[in-house]
C-alpha cells in the first residue's frame, strides 16, 4: 500500500481512480481486481478530528431533541414522559429529511451542461438534465432505518426507574445509529461518485476530489423540407385570365444530435488552506452552490465548513459513458493557480469549483449590477431633463426679477448653475447608455455649449434693462455651435 504524505513527489505518487481511507475502499463498486504486487491505490491520511466527529455530531442532536429537558427534571409524570419520548423521535425523523433535502441540492450542484456545437436546443437540454438529476438522486437516495418506538402498555406498567431508564437507553441508540447511518451514507455517496474525499497535509495544504456529471450536447444537423399545401382553383375576375392557385408552403425542420454524459473526477490541490464555516467564509459561490448551502439545515450548519485557499495542481479523470456500456477515460492534468473552494463535512466534499466558476460568478454578478446602474440611468435621465428645463426656466424668472429690484444676484446664479449641472448629468447618462467612444469629452463640450445655450436668453433679459453690445450673443452663438460640433465628433 503506498502511503501519501507532504514528503512525497506527486510524480512518484499513484495516480489512480480509486483511494483507501481508514481500511476502505473508494468507490467500493465495480471493484476490478489488480494483478498482485501492482496496488497502486493511494492511502488517504486520517485526521484525528475527523474520528470525533460523529460523536460530536450526536452530542449535538441529542441536545435538540425534547427528551433531555424532560429527563433532567425532577419526577416527571409519565404522560411527560412519553410526550417527549414520541416527539423526540419525531424530530429525528424531520432530521432524516433534512440530510435528504441537502443531498439533493448537492445532485443538483454537481450536475453540469455543456455545449458541444451548435446552438443549445433547450427542449432537448432540460429533457436530458431533468433525466438525469432524477438519476443522480434516486442514486443518492438510502432507505434509512426507520425509528423503532419501543413504548408498549408491559413497559409502562412497570416502576418509573425502569421504563424511565429503558426509554432513555433507546433514544441513546437511536441517535447513535442516525449518526452511524448519517456517515455510512456519506461513504455511499463517495461509492457512487456524488462525493468526494480531502485528505489535508501539514502547513495548510490538502487534496481533495469531488465528482460532476457533465452533459454535453452536440447538435449534429437541420433538415429543412418545404412542402406547398394546394387550395381550390379560381380566378382573377377578368376575361380570358389564367386561373390560379390559392395555397401555403410548409416547412418541416428537423435537427438531430446527441447528448454525451461524462462522470468527471475533480481532484485539487492546494495550499495556503483555511476552513471556516459558511457564515465567516468569503468566498465566491456560484448559485448552485447558493442553493446547496441555504439546504444545510441549522442542526447541521456548525459541523459544515468552507475550505478556501489556492490551487496548484488540477487533475481531471473523465469517463465518458454511454448506452452501449464502454467507457473511455481521458486524463488531463495541467498546471494551475487560483481560488479554490469546496464544501466540506469533515472528511467527506459535498462539492467544490474553482476558479474559473468564481470568475464567471464575478462577471456574471458585475453584469446584474450594470444592468441595474443603466436602468436607474434611463429612470433617472427624463427627470434631469425635466429639471434641468424647469431650472432654466426659473433662473429666467428669477433674473427678470432681479432687474426690477427684487430678489437677489446669488439666487440667479444658482438657479443658473444648477441647471447646467442638471443638463450635464443627463448628457452623462446618455453617453453611457449609448455607449459613446469618449463619454467623457463628450459630455463636457456639450454641457459648455448647453451653457451657451442658456446665456442667450439671459442676455435677452438683460438687454431689457440695460444697454448690451449684439456681439456677446453672436459670441455665445458660435462657441455653443463650437462645441455641439467637438462633441458630436467623441460619439
């Protein structure tokens, strides 16, 4: 058996399919016996935590259930009882439902599609995904033991330290054997490549695996066969005119193509690692890994963890599978670095991207928020135009009133500023809804000449009261046509 350790070369370490951790075999399924003296099959290290985890994870149930409240009062009655007995084991049938509904959210995350060529025909895509999720979760699915009641009339018709000790004894049982069966399950999961494994190296490094079904369509081709579908005969209503036909053309298109399912083993490697849990962790996730996460239950929140750090190796073992039941394996293995999460219940990886994933959900986030920032730019610009009339308007008035001796300079000029500043952010938020080459300049020879605009009747109002020479306005002219000119030329 090779052992793995920090020490070891990754050239000189086994790259196979298959792991071994704790005397087990993963997956354990469709095992193909080696010839002797050639197991290359990589021993996985153990964290001493990880052993304790199922323990501490029945301490933690044991203390949710209503039993124990009951148990450490004082003489309870026996209708008390036998209350908390039947509701505690109640509540661990909603826990079994919890681990079911977050398994199924891990199907649904490590489920992935593809395009091949073509375009992506999406009656075809979510005929095959809905199919296959369906797969990924009968396949998740276990028949777990149901809780045995062991309350009977013969028990409780004994003293209260009897049926008070045997009740206690079996809800003990029943909540180690759901954590028993809570783990066996996850070990299942690895057997049937819905999870994974990290194995985790001194100075904050670790490995770990995780699997995706990936669907790949392929669109092979489109027939397009015209048909004409013929009416009755008639004609035109003149003498000697050719009768005619009255019909429609049918065309029938028909594309073909395949979908290639591929179960792909994800392995990374990866240093500078932290663990964390999911409310400290900053990571990015992307919504199908929202999804699972907002699927972990509160009982389960404290012993589920992120762990985060950089990625320096990604290897990726794909088998193609198909109906006619052959199996091709391609291995890719290419030097990396970046951001690399996964989730993680002690040992065992619900699911893991990288940082390609991360990337996309930064992208794909930036998009929603300039989305967002253009369409408050298209609400916002009407009201700025409107403004920025109404201000005009207003410095107009308000410089005719000054000119009779009532109301002040400042007003004037205020009104008069916050106009062109009104009438320059409208001028922006269209540049950057248009998409203009340079919005900047653009917006700055066009706010100067809507300035120029505006002085015009302001000279008119004033040449009502005093004496103006005709060259200002004719200067005001030709330096707003100036610049409605430069600033057309940056669109």
């Amino acid at each position: 058996m090779v052992n793995s350790s920090s020490e070891n070369s990754p050239e000189l370490e086994p790259v196979t399919y298959d792991v071994m951790r704790g005397g087990r075999r993963f997956p354990s399924l469709a095992v193909v016996p080696e010839p002797p003296g050639t197991n290359r099959i990589r021993q996985l290290l153990i964290q001493p935590s990880d052993e304790k985890l199922p323990e501490l994870l029945s301490k933690a149930i044991w203390h949710r259930l209503s039993w124990p409240a009951v148990q450490s009062t004082e003489n309870p009655d026996r209708e008390t009882l036998v209350a908390a007995y039947i509701q505690s084991l109640q509540q661990l049938d909603v826990l079994r439902d919890d681990v079911r509904h977050v398994f199924r959210e891990a199907c649904r995350a490590n489920l992935e599609f593809q395009q091949e060529t073509g375009e992506t025909r999406t009656e075809a895509k979510d005929a095959i995904i809905s199919s296959k999720l369906n797969e990924m979760i009968e396949e998740a699915s276990c028949d777990w033991d149901r809780t045995r009641n062991i309350i009977g009339a013969a028990l409780l018709a004994q003293p209260p330290n009897v049926y008070r000790q045997k009740l206690d004894v079996a809800l003990e049982h029943e909540v180690a054997n759901f954590t028993r069966q809570l783990f066996e399950f996850l070990a299942r999961l690895v057997d049937r490549e819905l999870c994974g494994l990290v194995e985790w190296f001194p100075n904050n490094c670790c490995r770990y695996h995780f699997f995706r079904r990936v669907v790949i369509q392929d669109v092979d081709q489109t027939n397009r066969e015209n048909s004409m579908i013929w009416g009755s005969n008639g004609v035109n209503g003149r003498e000697g005119s050719r009768p005619f036909l009255i019909g429609s053309r049918r065309t029938t298109s028909t594309t073909t193509g395949t979908h290639e399912v591929r179960h792909a083993r994800h392995e990374h490697e990866v240093i500078s690692t932290i663990r964390t849990s999911i409310g400290n962790s900053t990571v990015v996730m992307p919504p199908q890994i929202l999804r699972l996460v907002e699927a972990i239950p509160e009982w389960l929140y404290p012993f589920v963890e992120v762990i985060d750090g950089h990625i320096v190796r990604e290897r990726i073992v794909a088998k193609t599978v198909s109906v006619e039941e052959w199996a091709k394996i391609e291995i890719h293995d290419e030097p990396v670095y970046g951001i690399d999460p996964a989730i993680v219940i002690g040992p065992f990886v619900l699911s893991g991207w990288g940082s390609v994933e991360v990337r996309q959900e930064q992208e794909r986030l930036l998009a929603v928020q300039q989305t967002a920032t253009q369409q408050f730019h298209e609400r916002l610009a009407p009201v700025l135009v409107i403004a920025a009339i109404a201000l005009s308007g207003t410095a107009l008035w308000l410089q005719h009133r000054w000119l009779q001796g009532h109301g002040g300079l400042l007003f004037v000029i205020l009104s008069t500023a916050t106009a062109i500043v009104a009438a320059s952010q409208a001028l922006s938020d269209y540049a950057i809804r248009h998409r203009f080459a340079a919005p900047k300049y653009y917006v700055q020879c066009m706010t100067i000449g809507m300035a120029m605009v505006l002085f015009l009747p302001e000279w008119g109002v004033a040449r009502m009261f005093n004496p103006l020479s005709w060259v200002i306005p004719l200067i005001l002219a030709a330096a707003a046509f100036l610049c409605f000119h430069f600033g057309r030329m940056f669109r």
